[in-house]
C-alpha cells in the first residue's frame, strides 16, 4: 500500500513484514511555450525553401525521490508542435519518458537508466548525430544502460558504463540501427585541481535487416586531464584515437577540449571535439564540433547571450553545419521568463545546393520550483 504524507514523504508498506521503505521526494515542472517563424525548416536550397509558423509547447516534468543509499529519477514530457504548414512541418506529440535507479556504496555507486524519446528528424538533437533527413520524420530512440563505480584506492577510481540503443526513423532515406556501447575509465585525483583519466571505448553498429549495410564495430581509447585553473575557471583536454572495423583506412585522431568560466555577470563556455557516432545514415561518422557561449547579467532579472556552433560530420553524405544564436530573457516573476531569440543556420552538403534560414521565436516558460 502506497501513503503520501504531504508533498514530499512516500511510505510503501512492505507485505509480511511490517516495515516501512520511507522516500523523500522532490518534483520540478517547466512548461516552455514557444511561438517561431522559421523561413527554412527543412534547410532546401534558395529556390525551394518555404517558411513555417510553429506554436511549441513542452511540458517537462522531472520527479527525484531519495531513501537511504538509494535515488530514483523519473523524468515525463511531451513536445506539441503545431504547424501553419502541415505539408512542410507535421503536427506533433512526441513524448519523453526516462526512468534511472542509483545506489550509493562505500566504495563508489551503480545503477540502470532507460529512457524512450521521440523527436523529429529537423530538430537540432537529431542532426547532430550527422543526419540530415530529406522532410520532417520522426525518429524513435529506446535505451537501455547501466553504470557502476568504485574506488580501488585513496586516489584512483574505476568507471564501467554500458548502454544498449534502439533508433528507429520513418523516412525511407534513413537507416534504422542498433548500438551497443561499452567504456571503461580510469580516472586518478592527481591533486585537488588536477583529475588525471584514461577511457576505452567500444561500440557495436547493426543496421536494419535487409538494408545492405555491413555491421560495424568502433574503438577508441582516450586520455586526458580535468583542471580546476581558478575559482571560476576549469576545463579539461583530452586525446585519443579511432578505429572502426569495415574500413580499410588507418586509425584517426581524436580528442578536444572545454574551457568554462563563470564570473559574477559574465558566463562563457568553449568546447571543441572530433568523435566517431553512429547515426542514420549507415554506419559511424567522424564530426568534428566547435561551440560556443557567451552571456551577460543585464541586472537582477535580465540576461542576454550568444550561443555559437559549427559541426563538420565525413559520413556516407558529408555535411556541415553553422548556427548562430542571440537571446535576451526576463524573469517576469519567480515563475514566469519570457525570451526573445533570433537563430541563423546554415548547411553545405555534398550533391546538394547551400541552404541557410532565419529563425525568430519567443518563449514564455513556466517553471515550479526548481530541483
């Protein structure tokens, strides 16, 4: 039998026993509403390109509830789009739902996640994998992970993280795949500034049934440093390499770097990387990303920023893609920030004309309270 005392405290009954299993609980809401003109969603050429109103709304809800050792983390949401033009931009209600269990030990913690999210194939979180699909589809992703840490002396840690992906698509042009994913890290507390680490990563790729794409397998080992420079200021930098099975070329570098810095007014973050990721286009593909953040504490209540990126992905269709974005928020009350933004993007493909929009948006979100 399940009680709730007040907001916060859950108490399960446990059967035969007469014990309770007692969980202290915290929730958050956010509710973004979005109103955007978007002149080329689909990114065509010049002579093709059509614009498209949007009216978004994402309620978010994200559920944390805590006993003893152990930490649930439950997270439901749904994106609705509404399109001025059904034919360019679908009506949608695509759903989220993650699901993750934590156990502290002695030593170090372990875990499992699954998560399953919808989105569309035009949406930034899907072309970063390096697809770029053709009209707007849905793409379907399920996965499933588990993690476990532990210490194996004062200083040094040991790190295994593995996760199974199921992705799905709706467009033709796309190739549906499985991956699973295993890395183990080594990371040493060099110092209290400095955390030396060591990954090895390895990725099996299997495409749908009958698709004629080989399976494929990815490694790369990585090693690097995280600094904490100041107060304020930290970052890390690592390097490695790639090798994926198939292919007849020779290991690729891998790498990057993050600079972060938080100031009283000013927040600016630098991140640069080359990764191998698997994506819908057959098989993994080598991306290279840059991107950068910039914002600015009016006052009290204002803020304003700039959020760059450039993302460079060698896949079976090489493509590139640059963003630019500038935004000014105002908490209208504790609960309510409205935000103006104006977004350029553009896409150079191999076989197909340059294609570039224009984006301009506001957002009125609604967030109670925050976790």
């Amino acid at each position: 039998m399940l009680r709730t005392t007040g907001a916060a405290t859950a108490i399960l009954m446990l059967p035969y026993s007469g014990a309770a299993y007692a969980a202290t609980w915290q929730s958050a809401v956010a509710v973004p509403s979005t109103v955007e003109y978007d002149s080329n969603p689909v990114l065509l050429g010049d002579d093709d390109k059509k614009g498209v109103t949007r009216t978004i709304i994402a309620p978010d809800l994200s559920l944390v509830g805590t006993s003893g050792q152990d930490q649930l983390n439950i997270g439901l949401g749904l994106n609705v789009v509404h399109s001025s033009d059904t034919s360019i931009v679908k009506n949608r209600q695509d759903p989220k739902l993650l699901l993750g269990w934590q156990r502290e030990t002695e030593k170090g913690a372990y875990g499992l996640t699954a998560s399953y999210v919808e989105s569309s194939t035009l949406s930034s979180a899907v072309q970063q994998t390096g697809v770029i699909a053709p009209t707007d589809g849905t793409q379907k992703q399920y996965t499933l992970g588990a993690n476990w840490r532990s210490a194996i002396s004062e200083r040094s840690t040991l790190v295994d993280e593995a996760e199974y992906t199921n992705v799905d698509y709706d467009v033709n042009s796309l190739t549906p795949y499985d991956e699973l994913s295993n890395r183990v890290s080594w990371i040493y507390a060099w110092s209290e500034r400095v955390d030396l680490f060591t990954r090895f990563s390895v990725k099996r790729y299997e495409p749908e049934s009958g698709s004629g794409i080989a399976s494929s397998n990815s490694y790369t080992p990585t090693t690097g440093l995280n600094y904490k420079i100041s107060e304020r200021l930290e970052g890390s930098v690592y390097v490695g390499a790639n090798k994926t099975s198939g292919t007849d070329s020779s290991p690729t570098g891998q790498g990057g770097f993050n600079l972060h810095y938080t100031g009283e007014r000013f927040e600016t973050i630098l991140d640069a990387s080359r990764s191998t990721i698997a994506n819908g286009d057959g098989g993994f593909a080598e991306s290279d990303n840059l991107r950068g953040t910039v914002s600015y504490s009016i006052d009290e209540f204002s803020r304003t920023g700039i959020d760059t990126s450039w993302q460079k992905t060698k896949g079976t269709a090489p493509s590139t893609l640059r963003s630019f974005n500038a935004w000014v928020s105002r908490e209208l009350s504790p609960f309510w920030v409205a935000r103006l933004s104006y977004t350029y993007k553009e896409r150079v493909e191999d076989g197909l004309p340059d294609a570039s929009a224009n984006v301009v948006g506001l957002t009125l979100t609604y967030s109670y309270p925050e976790l």
